[in-house]
C-alpha cells in the first residue's frame, strides 16, 4: 500500500510538473502571437482624434514638464487644467517619450503591449475555469482574433489598458476562492483601472462583486477582500483628493458625462440609443458571431457551473451599464470580448465530442460560405476598379479562402474547421494591420499630419487659433502644438474684430462667405488656409 501511495504521487507530481512547462510554452507562444499582432505597423498611421489626441497631448506636456514640477500629479491639456481621468496611461506613454521620443510608435506602444499581454492573461484565467487546457487555448486565440480587439487595442486610448487590468482582477478573483492571498491582487488591479479611467472602474467592479455574491458569496465578507481592495484604491484616493484641494469646486462637478464625452456627443450629434452595443457586437464580431445563438444556449443551461456564471455576469452587468450611458463609443464594449471569446472557446471544445463524421449545423456552413462569397466578390470588384487596393484585394481573398476552408471542413464534418477559422482570421488580421486601412476613421475628416505642418511652418505667435471646421480635433492639437477651437461664423467675425491679431483656420467656403477685409494668408494646405490680419 505505501509503495503503490508512493508511485502514485510520484506520477501525479510528473505530470503536474509537466503540465506546469506545457502552460508556460503557451504563454510564451500566446504573447510572441499577440505582440507581432498588435505591433507591427504600430505608427504608420496619424494618431485619430478623441481619445487618441487627447491622451498623447496631456503625455506630451508631462514628457515637457520641468523636474519636479509635480506636473505628472497635475497634467494639463494645452495649458488648462486636466482631471477628466486619471493619469496612469498618460504616466505610461510619457515615459515612453522619454526613451524613443514623441512619435506615433511611442505614443501607441505602451497599449499595445499591454492589450497583448491580455492574450495570456485570458488562457490563464479559462485554465482556472474551465481546466481543460485546450479550452483556455481557444479561448485566447478567438480574442486575438476578433477585429475590434486588435484594432481598438492598438490604438494610444484607455480601454486596452483597463482590459488587461480587469482580466487581472477577475483571475485572481478566482483564485481567491482557494487562497485568500490573491485578494490583495483584486484590490491592486481595482485600483490600477480606477487610476486609468477613473469612476467607470467601478462599472468593471461591479462584474466581480455580482460573481462572488452568485458564486462565492463568503468571500464578500471576508476581511482580507476588503483589506485587498482599501490597498488598492488608497492611490486612487490620494490622487483625487489632490485633485480637489487643489482646483476645489471645478473638479467636484465631474461625472459620468464629463468634459470629453460631452465633446463627442457635439460632434456626433444626439446620443445613440441604448441598443448601440449589440449593433456593434452584430458589425464586428465575424466570424465568431455564427457561433453565438448555440454559445449563449449553452452557456445558460450550464447556469450553475461557475465558468457560466462568470460569462454571464460579466457580459450582462457590464452590458447594462453602459448602454444606460447616453454618449456611446465602440471601444467602450472592448471588456465585452474576453468573456465572449471564453464562452465561445468552451463550447467549441465541447463541440469536439460530437460525432465526427455528422455534419456541423446547416446555418453555420450557410454563414462560412456567405462571407466567402461576399469576401470574393469585393476582392473581384477591386480588382476592376483604381489603383492602389491591392493590398485590399489580398486581404479580402485571404478571408474568402478562409471561409471557404471553413465551409467545406464543416459540411464534411471535419473538426478542424475551427482551427482553419483561428489562424485565417490571423493572417487576414495581419494582413489588415500591414496595409493602411485598419484605421479607417481617419478618412472621415481632413488629414491632420499636413495642416499641422503648415501650422508649424508658420509658427503664429498665439496658442490659440480658431477654425471654421465643426468640433474639435485633438490630433491637430497634438501635431501642431496649438489649441485648435471651433468657432461659428459670428464668432469667427468677433475675433477677427476685435483681437489685436487673430489667427483663423478657414476653408475657401468659410472665408468666402466670411469677407475679411485685409486678410493675410500664411499659409495653405489640403483645402485650409491659416489667415491673420496684414497690418502693414
């Protein structure tokens, strides 16, 4: 009895041991996977206005800041005051200025990295859910391969950031339950998304606190959660209450609807409505989204195992929370995707066991085989049409070939279709991310890069330059160095008269109804000219 104890723990610590060197090799290969993704052609492209602009500019003025100017605790954006969120992702980008200074790459660099390392962090947490390792495996390649989580995740803007913190929050949430010890990670990584993006932490963390009160309900009482937690947000603390003993009542007006999602919101128009997220994941989350009616059935018949209770929590508290936020944003969904790739990865390794030789449901093949057409007849099309979308035509026949791959395995019955899907989608995704079309809002406004050089060649001696164009774009702010205001014509009229030497940023209809008598133009570039009073 002892020799046969003793073999059996041996066996069972070999295999542990070996298990242990087979998760570390997926990690490792799930993060070289994912930053080649997420960083090749990092800055090809301009920076995009909003939230891109907007934090490069306020990284850029700390980058600038004299030492020990406490600038880092109190960032500006174009000289004024800024406290819309806090600045963890500003401190981040900042330093990367101070290593390879500021440029597109730096600036993009620090969230891309980070967002990649989300990657393994969700193997980890399907090997603590669901154990089955090929589970966590597909789990993690079916995010990295959605398109909203490599194009938003690429880009210089909070939400790759939180991401990677929440899934932090979450695995050591579930590691909790066996040792107290990972609390204290809970209360860090619900901290560090405070310190990124302020009060809508606490959105993330109410997807932890529904978990455990469904799941695990003893630990919401347990001291070491809580101890956990008052660590964590005692930076988070410290920087508001800086905050507002320093600007007092200004900063104590900020909610939910603050500065910059008011901005967005002028810009956009009126609010969209409350169904704007499922649009979204219905737009963009092909070719997972044929596998979404069977993944949420059987999600809810497995409602009392813990994996499914975490899958549908996370996916509906979050859900409802920020559909009730009136200005709405499609990288505000990207925590969404983890818990969608977790539950769409279980069910695809369950579907492993059906018979092998039946073939897939009929609305799965019709899909697979409706993007391929689809995917074909645009790469046809643009072959017939200008010049210069050849990279567009091999994307396209790259997702074409895919989806007919796909097609065919399913209608055999091949398991190995799903496989086709992953490493397709990649190299479709690789493809896209090489050529100049993943970012294609760029393309919705004027180019920035060439007016800001002509505002630079310039050189205005004000800070301030007001423009004829509708909202503000913080790019322009960030690659000319001035604040760029949207004026109206009046407006545009009243600077014009009464300051000493305005500078306006108008285009040939803006100055043409506008009439400046004596004007001066400085300068020219992609439809806009930079004009001031010629006092001679």
């Amino acid at each position: 009895m002892q020799e046969g104890r003793y073999i059996g723990t041996h066996l069972e610590k070999q295999h542990r041991t070996s298990g242990r060197w087979m998760d570390g090799l997926w990690l490792i290969g799930l993060l070289l996977v994912a930053i080649l993704l997420f960083s090749i052609n990092l800055g090809g492209l301009p920076l995009t206005d909003w939230d891109e602009g907007t934090v490069a500019q306020v990284a850029k003025e700390i980058w600038r800041a004299k030492a020990g100017s406490m600038h880092w605790l109190y960032p500006t954006l174009g000289g004024e005051p800024y406290y819309n969120k806090p600045p963890l992702m500003h401190w981040l980008i900042a330093w990367a200025y101070s290593l390879g200074g500021v440029n597109e790459w730096t600036t993009r660099l620090p969230g891309a990295i980070l967002t990649a390392i989300s990657v393994p962090l969700l193997y980890c947490i399907g090997r603590e859910i669901f154990r089955l390792r090929w589970a966590a495996v597909y789990s993690a390649l079916i995010y990295l391969t959605m398109l909203p989580v490599v194009r938003h995740g690429r880009l210089a803007t909070l939400d790759g950031v939180v991401v990677s913190l929440l899934m932090v929050m979450i695995f050591c949430v579930l590691r909790s339950r066996r040792d107290l010890r990972y609390c204290l990670g809970v209360g860090i990584s619900f901290g560090l998304i405070c310190l990124t993006k302020g009060i809508v932490g606490i959105f993330l963390g109410a997807i932890a606190v529904v978990f455990l009160f469904w799941d695990t309900p003893r630990l919401l009482t347990s001291y070491y959660l809580w101890t956990g937690i008052f660590i964590g947000i005692l930076p988070v603390l410290g920087w508001y209450v800086a905050q507002l003993l320093r600007y007092g009542y200004p900063f104590s007006q900020i909610d939910l609807d603050d500065q910059t999602w008011n901005q967005i919101a002028a810009a956009n128009g009126q609010p969209e409505a409350s169904w704007y997220y499922f649009l979204e994941i219905l737009k963009w989350t092909w070719p997972w989204l044929v596998f979404l009616p069977q993944t949420v059935g059987f999600t809810w018949e497995n409602r009392n195992f813990s994996w499914a209770k975490l899958i549908l929590v996370w996916i509906s508290v979050y859900l409802l929370l920020i559909s009730l936020v009136s200005v709405k944003q499609p990288w505000y969904i990207l925590p969404i995707y983890p818990s969608f790739a977790l539950a769409c990865g279980f069910f695809l390794t369950q579907s492993e066991n059906w018979r092998l030789f039946s073939s897939y449901p009929r609305a799965w093949i019709t899909s697979f085989a409706v993007l391929a057409l689809v995917a074909s007849a645009a790469s046809i099309y643009l072959s017939w049409g200008s010049a210069g979308t050849t990279d567009l035509q091999m994307i396209l026949a790259a997702v074409a070939l895919t989806m007919t791959l796909a097609a065919i395995l399913a209608e055999r019955g091949d398991r190995q279709f799903w496989q086709i899907l992953i490493w397709g989608s990649y190299i479709s995704l690789l493809l896209l991310i090489k050529s100049d079309y993943w970012m294609w809002e760029l393309g919705e406004a004027y180019p920035v890069k060439p007016v800001a050089a002509m505002i630079a060649r310039a050189n205005p001696a004000v800070q301030k330059i007001y423009t004829s164009f509708p909202y503000p774009r913080s790019s322009l702010n960030f690659y000319s160095d001035r604040t760029i205001i949207p004026a109206s014509p009046g407006d545009l009229q009243y600077h014009w008269q009464y300051d000493v030497q305005p500078y306006l940023l108008v285009n040939a209809s803006a100055l043409e109804n506008l009439q400046f008598p004596s004007l001066k133009v400085v300068g020219k570039s992609a439809g806009w000219q930079l004009i001031t009073k010629d006092t001679q």
